[in-house]
C-alpha cells in the first residue's frame, strides 16, 4: 500500500536535493574553469563571509556565529590561510588574538565565485517570469521553516 503512495508521489526534498546539487556542480566547474583549477568552491561561502564584515573578525567570533565544532572550523580557516585567500595577523591590544582578514587572492576568488553564482542564478531561472519567481522564493522559504520546525512537529505527536 505504502510502495504504490510512495512511488505515484513527487518527492519535494529529493527533486529540491537534485537542483541544489546541479546547481552547485555548475557554479562549481565556471570557477574552476576560470581559476585554472586552484580553488573550488568548498569554502567559498566563508571566504565570502568574511569580506562583508566592516568590523574585525576572530575565529571564536566563528565558532559563536556558525556553531561548528572548534575542528571542523579551524580546518576550514587552516584551509584557506593555507591556501592563501586569508592571513591571520595580530591586534596591537592582544598579541595572542588573531584578526582574519582575506587577502588579494580570496578578495580575487570571491569576485570570480560570486559573478559565476549569479551568472547560474540567471541561467536556471531564463525563461521564468520574475512573478514565477517571486512565488517561488515564497514556497522555498515556507518549506524551509516547515522542515526546520518538523522536528517539535514529531515531538507535539508523541504527547497525543
């Protein structure tokens, strides 16, 4: 009875799933194509990040913002510094903090990964009238805090 329902349905999360992911892998080939493969965009988000930010940035600043495990961000931030998109420097009022600033090379990347991104944005959407996509936007963000708020859904069906 299950497999019949299961299998005659459009299964949102998977299809949702599949075009982040071609999404993704597009964004991902442009940049390597255009930066002769040194850098993909694993970490570019953060890179991204941490060019908008007016004021200086520190790794627990991180950690407190992203809620990653210490590891997996300091593997991210050893990454890029070693990669040299980011350098750590001093601050004249604690020698033992460290300000992460994006260098030349990251300022450079970010440039290249965010023209890519929006030029994918707008390859995937031609075609689509902006009131299409307006709609769009509104059911991704209501999916996004259905799934989000799913969680205490199954808790609340526990207690009936």
């Amino acid at each position: 009875m299950i497999e019949k329902e299961f299998d005659g349905r459009v299964h949102l999360g998977f299809l949702l799933d599949c075009v982040a992911r071609e999404t993704r892998n597009a964004v991902n080939r442009g940049v390597i194509e255009t930066n002769d493969g040194q850098c993909n965009m694993k970490y570019g988000w953060l890179l991204g990040f941490l060019q908008r930010q007016k004021d200086p940035v520190f790794q627990k600043d991180l950690e407190k913002l992203f809620h990653f495990p210490k590891s997996t961000l300091a593997d991210m931030i050893q990454y890029l510094e070693k990669s040299g998109y980011i350098a750590k420097v001093s601050v004249d009022t604690d020698a033992r903090k460290k300000q992460i600033v994006v260098t030349e090379k990251g300022q450079k990347f970010t440039e290249l990964a965010e023209s890519q991104i929006m030029a994918v944005d707008d390859y995937i959407s031609q075609d689509i009238p902006p009131e299409h996509i307006e709609i769009l936007l509104q059911v991704l963000e209501k999916m996004r805090e259905n799934a989000k708020n799913y969680k205490s859904y199954i808790e609340l069906k526990k207690e009936d």
